[in-house]
C-alpha cells in the first residue's frame, strides 16, 4: 500500500473531511438513495452499487494515496456529503477529477465552494500533476457555478448517450496565480 499523499482528515472553516472508509458505507447508501441528490448525477443507486462505491474508494486511497472523502459540519458534526481527488480514466490518458456531493439539506449553504477550494489546494501542493479536472451534469446549473468560482475552466462536453456532461479544468500556472490574487486581496 502507498503511503496517503493526502491527509486521511482536514479541516476547513466550517468542514470535516475524513477518509472514505467501509465505516461510512450506511451514509453513502442514504445519499445514493436520495432522489433529489441523485437526479444530479444520472439516477439513484441501490445498496449493492453503494457497497461497491465505497469498497472501490477504500481501494482507491490503497492504489493511489488519495481519494474520497465524507465530509461533516464541524459545529454540529453532521455529515454533509462527500468530496476528494479520484484518478479517472479519461480518452488514452487519465486525469485526477475532483468531485464532490452534498446532501440535498446542505446545498446553498457554500460548502460545496469551500470543500472545492480545499480539494484543489490540497491536489496541487501535494501531487505532482499540473492540471485537475472536474465534470459535471449539463443542466446541474449549481454544480457549474461552483466548479466556475474554483477556478476551472470549461474545455468541452461529452455525450454517453443519456446524459451531456461538462468538462472543466484547471492548471497549475493559473492556480498559482489564483493563490497570488488570494494573498494580495487579504
């Protein structure tokens, strides 16, 4: 097993992000089998497609050192969702996608944004690759505004023949520069 490149727990302002474990596999089954959440990302899953999400996450951080997190409020120690940095396939290469899902009872409150930043934040300062992507829905309208005021880029769709997604990136060079305009506006 690699040593983790990513911390198994962070803290954000307001969020928990601890390591996905098999721990956390009735939570994930909740989400999964939440319309409202689901309809977001092509449809609800039953517990056997939540039991094999969790065992190939737990995998995951095995295989590569990083992965999914669950991620909780810090005050109330709720869980709000799930988030981190997964290896994915993509075309003759693979990209490291960030990804991330909230409980329908915490969207609108930032933490998708927060968990975001974090993620990238964490991705660029500790492993060595110079882009990051993410991908979402077409028509998840909120998910596009969060990944646009991370700072990705949009750089083309793609259609499985169900769903159109996006997709977005960002590089290194402009996250560097991101993290200069950050400091200059404290």
């Amino acid at each position: 097993m690699p040593h983790a490149v990513l911390p198994d727990m962070f803290l954000t302002s307001r969020l928990r992000a601890q390591r996905m474990a098999q721990t956390h596999l009735p939570f994930i089954t909740r989400m999964h089998a939440n319309v409202d959440l689901m309809q977001t990302m092509g449809g609800t899953r039953d517990a056997a497609a939540s039991r094999l999400y969790v065992a190939q996450n737990v995998s995951h951080w095995s295989e590569f050192g990083y992965g999914m997190y669950v991620i909780g409020d810090r005050q109330t120690g709720l869980l709000a969702g799930r988030a981190g940095l997964k290896y994915t396939p993509f075309g003759d290469l693979g990209a490291i996608e960030l990804a991330y899902a909230l409980h329908p009872d915490c969207w609108g409150q930032g933490y998708a944004q927060e968990i975001a930043c974090a993620l990238i934040d964490l991705g660029f300062q500790r492993l060595p690759v110079d882009v990051l992507a993410a991908v979402a829905v077409d028509s998840n309208a909120a998910s596009r505004r969060v990944i646009e005021k991370t700072g990705l880029r949009y750089v083309g769709s793609s259609d499985d023949g169900v769903t159109l997604k996006v997709r977005y990136e960002i590089r290194r060079d402009d996250w560097r520069l991101r993290q200069g305009q950050t400091a200059d506006q404290r």
